[in-house]
C-alpha cells in the first residue's frame, strides 16, 4: 500500500487527476465530502488530503510515502525527504515585493513582512542585510499599505494582486513549483511501486 | 531470573546487546565524560548533525557544552600513532533532534575504528560488516545503503562542477534529483551525475553500471573507488551478508570530515535512518593526526518509538498488608522477593496499579491470594 499526501486544493486535485489517469483512481475522492483519508486496498493506494504546509511533514514522518508540495513549502520547512520530480504545476516565484513608492531608510533595519520567515531570514542574511521580521500567515500584500511592514517576501504568480494593492515585485528569490517528494525509508522498500508511479509522472509532465 | 527480562528499557538491553556484538570483535567500550571544552564543537560545526549545544562556564570560567558528538572527542584524544584503537561507546549526547523543539538528551551506542594504513581495506569492511549486523539485530528487514564521498567528488571535479554549482549538484544528488542536476548541466548529457543522482540497487546491480560507465573507466579516481566498493561486496558476500547492502549517493556528509565511504541504515517502516557513519580521515587530519578513521552510530531513540513495548504490569505481586506490624510486613516481602518476584507492599494499593497477583497479608503471617490478573 502506498500512501500519498495531497495538498488540499486546486494543485491536489490537479496531481490526483494525473494519478487516477495512471490508474490510481480511488472512489470518493475529488466528491465534496469532509473525508480526508481516501483508500483503495485492490490498488494499493491510499490518499490523505493536508493543508499544503504540512505535506513535508507527513512524508519525513513516514505516515505518507510520498507527497506533492510546493518548493515554496519545502524551502521554508526543509523536511528530510527527496525531492524526485518538478511536475511543472503551479509555477510561480519567491519575492520580495515593495511598495511603488518605496524609500528605504537605510538607517533602520529592513521591516520585512513575510510568511516564510526561514526563506527571507536567509535571504537577507547572505546580503548581511539587517531586518525586522514579521509573520503572517495571510493577506501580506496589506502590510505594508497598511504601515505593518515595509516590504513583504512572498510567492508571486502574475503580479496582479500585488500591483492592486500598490506593490511592485524587485527581486525574485526562487523559483517554485509543484514537486514530488519521496519518504527516505520508503525509497528503499517501497521502490518498485515508488518507480511506477515516477515513470507515469515524467511521462505525463 | 533472566536479568534482560528486568524493568529494562528496549534501548538499555539493545544497547548492552550491541555492546557484546562489538566486543566479540575486539572493540573496548570507551567511557567519557559528560563535558567538552565548546570550543571544539564551535570550530567543527559542519561535522554535527545540530549546531545548537547547551553550554556553561565551568568553575575555571572555561566555556564548556554538554557533548553533542561522541566522535569528535574521541578523535580529538585518539594517540597520533601506534596500533590500531577499536572503541566503542554507549552514552547520551544533548543536541536537537528531528521534531524536538530543543536540545534533548539522546542514547546513542557507536564505534569508532582508528588506525592502520590508508591502503588496509580490513577497518572499513569489518566496520561495515557491523553495520550490517547492527541492522540485523534489531531487525532482519533493513538495508544498509552505502555511498562514497571520493567518488562523488571525483565525478564533480570530471564535470568541472565548482563553487556554487558544486554545492548545487550535491544538493540535487542529496535530494535524488536527477533533473535538477541536468539543469545544472544546461541540458548537456552527464550519464555518470545522472546515476549519481538516481542509483538506489543492492551491490551485485550497482557495481556493474558504475563499472561500465565510461566517464569511471576513463578516470583513476572513480575507479579506484569502484574497486573498494567491489572488494567491499566481495568481503561481505564471503560472510553471508551482502544481500541487504545497496549502493546509494545521495547519503552525503561534508567533505571536510568524510572522505571515502559513507553509510545510512534503515529498517522498514521506520522512516528515518536509524544508523549512519562513514570513513572520517579528514577529520582526524584537522585534529593533527594522520591515521584513517572509520565509525558509525545507531539511534536507539529513533528505534525505541518503533519496538518499545510499555510493560503490562508495574509489579509481579501487590501485597496487601493492612495493619500488620512492620516487622511482620517486611519478612513477607523478604520471603517473596527471595523467591524472584517484585513485590509493592501497602495498606492501600495505588490508584492504577497493576500487578500479575494480589495477596494479603494474614495475622499469621501466611499470604493469601486474592486477585489474579
């Protein structure tokens, strides 16, 4: 049996579709139900449904063997785990963004509203940049409008909610996009099926 | 009564279980101190799996931690020459571990194999071997998946992958990315990264696709590392025990201490390693010693979670002893627990308390039972 945590949302429903055109359909998901563990014992697949953030958790533990999270995700986290496949969905990119009309004083440090405090603490540390961070967990693009922050590091896509609430993106960080990320131990015991569903990933990309 | 089947943890009978497969091979438990100058931690931080260490000034206003490394102060004492010194340790080291939000106190039970010539191949392949037998003794369904830090650096020298692109590559053949090392390459074919980056095959599969891989018949180096993986399964098959070994790159420790083979453990259906260790002569040269060095560690708190059983008794016997006098109460415990069992004596049992047999204690002295679980 082969676990696989999916990130709730339009990515997860994404990913599933490919797995169930490779044959890994399971009945009852992509339903609106609350369920969140989804299994088929003949296929030998199980799916658990996460917030996206936690997905790198799930598979470092070992409770799902593999998982589909966003570079964004495993850059902040960091879990032990392999990273395999870049599935080419929901690119977008890491950035620090800034008001339009943005004056740095550079007398003060740099109040940096973020949430990925682990990315922008190391991002700013390799330019020996000093800043002030804050966390949030949502909504950064008012922060700064707002007098919370004065720049925000955050993932950017088209630009267009930033430019509507008056930000610009300056510099990108990374790159980032869906992955598959494979349990260490698993790799090892589990590898024929772990390379089935690989090979029907790369073939689908 | 059989001391192992005592109120012993899992980690204190596996480590003393350990401890007599080592010594049956000549190694000497070492025992250490609880303490090392922090000094020493600070210079050598990429050799720590943390950096965080829990420090104090001692009484001679010396700063000092609570060790976070077994190795590194043994190698720091190890004698600059003479025979070879087979140690091994059974001790807590205080650093961060995977979840815990802080230092934590973790039993660790390794050995360390320093000493002998460069070119001996008989350290690494009876340190591996241990390994293995390590894995077997806690669990027949594990694989000891080996790597080696020369090879990795010889075939990132042969792609002329430097700098940050090195730190790149070794990052994409860490995380068994094969396509992020392509786009490290512009697209440019690099058979050889690209098994580095995707080999994970028991030993008699991996040796003949590194073999034949024409970037390694053309180098030296990579061959020479071929070679000691080949004599390593060649030894290994000799004693029975290359069927569960598998050649693996992406275990990848700093090349500043670790220069030749690297290892990891993993047993199924724990999801992280459970042992690694490798061959460290870098780290003995930083210390001033020019002698080769190999080791490994086994967590046994990474284990216990996976086999500790809570025992389903607190005691053999509850004595129930009611108003009895003193004297009486303890020539009744004396007698039972002569007889080998574990006995709580009380007026009133604790709340929760579980024990195989309830007695009481009579006037007369006699015992009565009561209650049997």
């Amino acid at each position: 049996m082969l676990s696989v945590a999916l990130p709730k949302g339009r990515l997860g429903e994404a990913v599933y579709a490919k797995f169930a055109a490779m044959g890994y359909g399971c009945a009852g998901m992509g339903t609106d139900s609350r369920r969140l563990v989804f299994e088929d014992a003949s296929r030998g697949i199980r799916y658990i449904l996460v917030k996206p953030s936690d997905v790198g958790v799930y598979v470092e533990y070992g409770v799902a063997d593999l998982g589909i999270a966003g570079k964004d995700v495993l850059l902040e986290s960091e879990p032990d785990v392999y990273e395999v496949l870049d599935l080419g969905l929901g690119k977008c990119r890491i950035a620090v963004a800034v008001p339009l009309d943005f004056a740095y004083n550079g007398a003060l440090p740099l109040r940096v509203a973020t949430k990925y405090p682990r990315i922008a603490s190391r991002h700013f540390a390799a330019k020996s940049q000093d800043i002030e961070l804050i966390t949030l967990h949502g909504s950064m693009e008012i922060a700064p409008v707002t007098g919370l922050a004065d720049v925000i590091v955050d993932i950017v896509e088209t630009g267009a909610t930033l430019r509507e609430n008056g930000l610009s993106p300056v510099e990108t960080i990374a790159e980032s996009s869906a992955r598959l990320i494979v349990n260490k131990s698993s790799y090892l015991f589990k590898r024929a099926d772990i390379d089935a569903i690989l090979a029907g990933l790369e073939a689908n990309a | 009564m059989d001391i192992l089947q005592g109120n012993f943890t899992w980690e204190d009978r596996t480590s003393l279980k350990l401890g007599a497969l080592f010594e049956r091979y000549g190694f000497a438990r070492y025992y250490m101190g609880k303490f090392e100058s922090y000094d020493l931690y600070r210079e050598n931080k990429n050799f720590l799996k943390s950096d965080t260490a829990i420090t104090f000034t001692d009484s001679a206003g010396r700063l000092m931690a609570l060790k976070p490394d077994i190795t590194m102060s043994i190698a720091k004492h190890a004698a600059e020459n003479g025979p070879a010194e087979k140690l091994y340790y059974v001790e807590n080291v205080f650093r961060k571990a995977p979840g815990r939000p802080d230092v934590a106190e973790i039993k660790q039970i390794g050995l360390e194999y320093i000493g002998g010539s460069k070119e001996d191949l008989y350290p690494a392949l009876e340190t591996v071997l241990l390994a293995c037998k390590s894995l077997e003794m806690i669990d027949p369904a594990h694989i000891l998946s080996v790597g080696h830090m020369g090879f990795i650096s010889a075939a990132l020298d042969a792609a002329a992958l430097y700098g940050p692109r090195r730190e790149q590559a070794l990052e994409a053949i860490r995380q068994k990315n094969p396509g992020s090392l392509a786009a490290l390459m512009s697209g440019e074919e690099n058979p050889l990264l690209h098994l580095l980056a995707s080999l994970s095959a028991p030993l008699p599969t991996a040796l003949p696709l590194l073999a034949e891989t024409a970037a390694v018949r053309g180098n030296a180096e990579l061959y020479t590392c071929v070679e000691e993986l080949r004599a390593l399964h060649a030894a290994l098959l000799a004693v029975g025990f290359a069927g569960q070994v598998h050649i693996d790159f992406s275990i990848i420790n700093d090349m500043g201490y670790y220069n030749g083979i690297v290892f990891a453990g993993y047993i199924r259906g724990i999801p992280r390693a459970v042992l690694s260790g490798g061959r460290y002569d870098n780290l003995m040269q930083k210390f001033g010693k020019k002698r080769p060095a190999l080791g490994f560690a086994v967590y046994l708190g990474e284990l216990a979670r996976a086999f500790s059983t809570p025992p389903v008794f607190d005691a053999d016997l509850l004595l129930l002893c009611g108003d009895a006098e003193p004297v009486a109460r303890l020539r009744a415990v004396e007698t039972l627990t002569q007889d080998g069992y574990s006995v709580l004596s009380c007026i009133e049992p604790p709340l929760g308390f579980k024990a195989a047999r309830t007695l009481r204690l009579l006037e007369n002295g006699e015992m009565e039972e009561i209650a049997h679980a």
